[in-house]
C-alpha cells in the first residue's frame, strides 16, 4: 500500500483505505487490512457496500444496455415519485453524473422558470466544484482560491449554527430566529431584493460545514418567505437524501415541502455516479434544457431503483433514525468523558461529533489526530468543517448493525484516549 500512495502522490499516514474489496460496511485494503467504513464513502453506499440487490440490478443491466435509452429511466422517476416530498403527480426529472452538477442543473432550472438571476446560498455550505456549485458554496477558502471570478448572481447568508451563533447569540432562547430576520427583513430590505432572487437553495442539514442542525423554525420561515416573493425553495438533498438523516429526505425533517430537491452521492448507492433533479413540472414550463451523453446511463437507473427498492424493503429510514439515537446518545457520554469532544448534533446517521483545540493544538490538528489512531485500528474516519473546525463525520451505512456500532464507537474512543494522552 505504502508503494501505491507514493505512486498516487498521497501521504504515507493517509487515512484512506486503498480499497480491493468491499461488502456492508467493511473495506480490505490492497495488503489484506479490514476496516469499518464510518463514512459511507462520503454518504454514497446508504445501503452498504455491494448490496447483493443492487448488484445484481447491475449485473444484470451489464449483461443487456451499457449505453442509451433504457425503460429503466423512465421506471427511475415513477419511483422516485413514490417517496417524493412533493405533493401530486406532475413531478420532472432530470439527470447528471455528479453532486456538482445536479446544483448546476438546480441554477439553471430556477433561471429558466423565474426569468431571475439571482440566489441565495448559505456560509459554510458545500455544494460542489463545478462553477455553478462553486458559486453556492462557502464551505472553505480553498475551493474558490485561483478560481475567480464566480458565477454572479449568488448572496451568501448565514446558516443557523446555534453551537457557534454567528450572532454571538448564547442560546437559541435569547436569539429571536436572528438568522431568519437577517435574510428577510435586513438583506431582503437593502441589497437583496426579493423580485429578483430565483432560488434559495438549502441544505436541511449543513453536512461539511460540520453537520449543522436548524432549528425547525429557522427553515419553516425560509421556506414560508420563498412562496410570499415567489422564489423557489430548493433542497439540496446530495448528502441528506435516501434515508441518511433518518427520513427519505432532509427535507421532511422539517415539515416543507420543496418545489425541487438535487440529488447525488447515494442515488445509485455507490453502483455507479448519478445525480440529478427531481422538480415540480410547472417549473418546466418555459422550456427548460439540460442534459449530458451520460445522464440517465442504463446501469446508474438501475441500480437508482434497486436502491430507493431497498431503502423501502428493509426499512432503511427506520434503521438509521433508531441507529443515530444510539450513537449520538453514546457520542454524548463520550463528550461528558473527554474534553476534546465538544459538541454532537446531527439526526439519523448524519452525525457530527465537533473537537475542542487541545494543548496549543487547534480542532483541526486534533480532530486529524484522532482520524489516523482510529485508522490504525481499523475504523475508517474522517474530519470536516467550516471555520476551521475539525468535526468527526459519523455516517455509517444504514445496514450498521448494534453490535458493529458498539465496536465503532469502542475503537473511536480508543483513539480519542490516545490523541488525548499524545496532546496534553
């Protein structure tokens, strides 16, 4: 392994698994090591590794149509339709290949259908790399550096972090929805004006910003302004979507209904890269276009239905709702325990576990640290965040049983016990 990341340029203490195989929620590296994958491939594999349905929905497609129009695209949105957040029948899909460019399509769809250009975006929001994602996000510096200049049109506002209230706010008690108010009574009434934002575009849950959680209130009144000014709500579903928050959609967190959700990473359950738009056909109307020669690819719909077929059958929701109680309720004896932990927040398997700077060390640098010791015995970790904060991503596989949970969180605190005893 070590011989392969000097070819690929990547670090010798990388603390990604240089993948041979993989099934559920484990991964063997090239030299025969075994890990716990705690990230689902970055929120992809919901339904774990090589899911023997989704396999053989593959397998099987292979062995048929590789390329073209397949009676498997147009099965794709009459199910999606069936665990849609949207109200009725008339439902549009459109498709892509990635995170990034399913938030570009969202752009354009909201352009066509408004006749605006404008949008709203939040900080610390990850979106994607390509120019129109780029543009929404704010997730860290780094991703627009020597990038300049963005897509014009987006205004950034901030999200609800109530851990850290950009407000100064001290509880969610004394703070008035001060986030809320920011965006639609002093940007809406100085340099934002309404008539002519086409979207909001939202993630129900800030996943690399640090797994932020809104307070229902903040986006039932974001959501409720959007239908006042007629501005579209988008909710930005890449990471949230396919039962990963313990619901089918982010969205349905908090009681709103959309007017279109983006869709990616897990869509296809790691079988093959999709993503894409899933609208209200109204906002078709002026004739909207997007399209890519590898949009709808045969093998992506079906392993995309055999997915959402498998989210339903072994009731995935349900599992990752039961599954993130358990977790976050030992995450936050783990946090009474050890001063590196500082806060856990997160719904479902959407779980982030923040970590405090320790002996002159910042979050970053310790969250880092606790990555490499739980990699070195076999849990495969990660560290996100804006403001450079290091918080622990913590998205297993929806199929994570009890037991292989327990052992997850029994080796994570292992590592912590380490970094700690390494720091102070």
């Amino acid at each position: 392994m070590k011989e392969a990341l000097v070819k690929a340029g990547m670090p010798l203490d990388s603390v990604y698994p240089l993948a041979e195989r993989a099934e559920g929620v484990w991964i063997q590296d090239v030299d025969g090591n075994i890990f716990m994958d705690f990230i689902s491939g970055r929120c992809t594999v919901n339904c774990g590794h090589n899911h023997p349905r989704l396999l053989k929905a593959v397998q099987e497609q292979v062995a048929k149509v590789t390329h073209g129009l397949t009676p498997h695209r147009i099965q794709l949105l009459e199910s999606l339709k069936k665990v849609s957040p949207f109200k009725g029948e008339e439902q549009a899909l459109t498709l892509a290949l990635s995170g990034s460019a399913a938030n570009d399509a969202a752009m354009k769809l909201a352009r066509s259908y408004t006749c605006r250009q404008n949008f709203i975006a939040f900080a610390g929001a990850y979106h994607g790399t390509t120019f129109g994602a780029m543009a929404l996000s704010s997730y860290i510096t780094r991703m627009k550096e020597q990038f300049y200049p963005m897509v014009p049109g987006v205004s950034h506002m901030p999200f609800p972090h109530c851990f850290r209230c950009p407000f100064g706010h001290k509880s969610n008690e004394d703070c008035g929805m001060a986030c809320l108010d920011y965006v639609t009574k002093y940007a809406a009434r100085t340099y934002c004006p309404p008539s002519e934002i086409a979207a909001v575009i939202m993630e129900p849950i800030a996943g690399d910003a640090g797994w932020l959680v809104p307070p229902k209130e903040f986006v039932v009144g974001i959501r409720e302004w959007c239908s006042e000014n007629d501005i579209l709500y988008i909710s930005e579903e890449v990471q949230s979507g396919y039962g990963r928050a313990g619901e089918w959609w982010g969205a349905n967190l908090w009681g709103v209904e959309p007017d279109a959700i983006i869709l990616g990473k897990a869509m296809a359950g790691g079988m093959a890269p999709m993503s894409g738009v899933l609208y209200k056909s109204e906002l078709g109307k002026n004739g909207f276009y997007h399209g890519h020669t590898m949009g709808g690819h045969p093998v992506g719909c079906a392993a995309s239905i055999a997915n959402i077929d498998v989210i339903r059958d072994e009731r995935l929701c349900d599992a990752s709702k039961k599954m993130g109680k358990h977790l976050m309720g030992r995450l936050n004896k783990m946090m009474d325990e050890y001063e590196a932990i500082i806060d856990v927040r997160g719904r479902g398997l959407l779980i982030g576990a923040e970590i405090g700077g320790i002996g002159g060390h910042t979050s970053k640098e310790v969250a880092g640290e606790i990555c490499k010791s739980a990699f070195r015995r076999g849990l495969y970790i990660i560290e996100m965040g804006s403001w450079d904060t290091g918080v622990l991503r913590v998205a297993p596989p929806l199929v994570i049983t009890g037991e292989q949970a327990d052992w997850a969180l029994d080796t994570l605190e292992e590592a912590v016990r380490e970094t700690l005893r390494k720091y102070m």
